[in-house]
C-alpha cells in the first residue's frame, strides 16, 4: 500500500514540474519574439457615434469603431488618440505585467466569426521599441472584437468570451 502511495506521489509531482517547466519555456519563448520594450494602455472616456462621416477616410471613426491600417500609425498618433477621447492609463507595474502576460499569452490569427454590432475599441494598447510604435491592439469587450496592427500585416487575438471578461477586469483600475 504504501509503495502504491510513494508511485502515486511521484507521479503527481513528476507532472507538476513538468507543467512548471512546459510554462517556463512557453513564457521564454514568447518573450523571444517579443518586439517591444514599453507597453502604453489608452482607454475611451468620451464616446464618438456619427454616421454622417466618411468611414473610410476619417481617423477618428476607424480608431473608435472601424478597421485602422498601419498607414494610420504614425508619430502623433497617441496624440490623436487624447484628441479623439482617450485617456492614457496609469497602472501598477505588477498590474501593467499581469495585463502583458495574459495578452501575450493568446495567439494571432483570423476569428471565424463577425459580429453585427459596431464595434467600440475603449482599450487600445500601444507597444513600443525605443520610443517607436511597434504594434497596437485594439479591443472591444462589448462585442467581442479586436485587431492587432503592426507595420508589416494586420490579424486578430483568437479570444473566447471568457478571455474579453478576463480582460474588461483587468483593465479596470
């Protein structure tokens, strides 16, 4: 019985460090191909809705509620954003690595899914490398939509709902 119970416990140990190491290596790995050395998050406090505009050329629709090209991203662009409503973030160190984490833990890709609401990206998340916008993610929690900008293409977090809740908290001060 008891050498039944020693097997047992080295079982359960065994898988707990390699769960431990498997994370480790994930995390290493992902920070590898990390391109940024400063993470700025912005959040919406006034609300913009008109449909009078040209969706297609005006800035501040496709920042708020439409699709932004990395043509849109440019030097001014975070002044753009306080210009448009938003309001720079000031977060813990702890918090703003907790955020980075859960965001960098998620892949990349193309959702299977549209919505048919309008979006509104509240959360906007810049990355920088030497002071220099390397990507921006955009989210919106109510309908459950992103995009992820960068200078060479343009995708999408693969998210489940629970990962926008997770994040809508997070974000919160």
């Amino acid at each position: 019985m008891s050498n039944k119970n020693t097997k047992n416990k080295f079982t359960i140990v065994f898988f707990i460090i390699g769960f431990i190491l498997t994370n480790s290596f994930m995390v290493s790995m992902n920070d590898a191909t990390v391109n940024y050395d400063n993470v700025e998050i912005y959040k919406l406090k006034k609300e913009f809705i008109s449909h009078k505009v040209n969706t297609k050329t005006n800035l501040k629709y496709k920042i708020i509620h439409g699709s932004t090209s990395s043509k849109d991203i440019n030097q001014d662009f975070e002044q753009k954003l306080l210009k448009f409503g938003y309001k720079k973030n000031i977060y813990y160190p702890e918090k703003l690595n907790e955020i980075n984490r859960t965001l960098n833990s998620f892949e990349n890709g193309a959702a299977q899914f549209n919505t048919s609401c309008l979006p509104t990206y509240r959360d906007i998340i810049i990355y920088k490398k030497n002071n220099e916008i390397t990507k921006i993610l955009k989210i919106c929690t109510s309908c459950f939509k992103n995009e992820v900008i960068t200078k060479n293409e343009k995708t999408e977090l693969l998210l489940f709902i629970a990962d926008y809740e997770l994040l809508e908290k997070m974000f919160e001060k």
